[in-house]
C-alpha cells in the first residue's frame, strides 16, 4: 500500500509543540557564512500511531546551513534532522524521524 503499513487505514496526526534553538555561525556578517545548529523541545500530537505511542513526545534536533547575503537581506538554506519519541517513558520507543530541507529569505 501507498504511504502506509500494508493493511492498515492511512490517518491524519496533528502536532502542535514548543523548539527550542541555538545556533554557532561561522564567519563574518555581511557575507557567505556557514551555521550549525541543536535543540530540544516537547510536542503534543492529538492521535496515536504505531510509530508515536504517547501524545506527549520530545523532539531533539540537529541542522547545518548556509547564510548568503543577497542585497538588503539573506538568503537561509539548512538541512534539519528532528526526532519525535517519547524518550523512552515507554517501551518499545520507536518515533519518527524526519530529514527537512528550509529555505528561506530574511529581510
């Protein structure tokens, strides 16, 4: 079956939930510089599933990316990792994990 386990009804979870960030930049301002950044936070889902069995979870994070000046603003282009667990209050601990790629235009 197409985006989901075989055999079982494909659903819709809501998420609604706090992140906090921290970033280290590389570079001087006002030109091409490179970031990394990490952060944690907590997030509420309204539905359970196979893989999200509380609907309380953490959600730590890790990203790098790219500042690059383009007139009165820059241009951000990241790669984030986040995973959503319950942090082991229950086992087994399976989560989610998610790769997401941003870009974005800060003026």
């Amino acid at each position: 079956s197409f985006g989901g386990v075989q055999g079982l009804q494909r659903d819709t979870q809501y998420n609604v939930g706090f992140l906090f960030m921290g970033r280290y930049e590389l570079g001087l301002s006002g030109t091409t510089r490179a970031f990394w950044e990490a952060g944690w936070g907590i997030q509420y889902v309204n539905s359970l599933s196979l893989d999200i069995d509380l609907k309380y979870n953490s959600t730590p994070t890790l990203g790098v990316g790219l500042l690059l000046p383009d007139g009165e603003g820059e241009w951000i282009v990241e790669a984030r990792y986040l995973h959503m667990s319950n942090a082991g209050m229950r086992l087994p601990n399976q989560g989610q994990n998610w790769i997401q790629l941003l870009v974005g235009f800060k003026f």
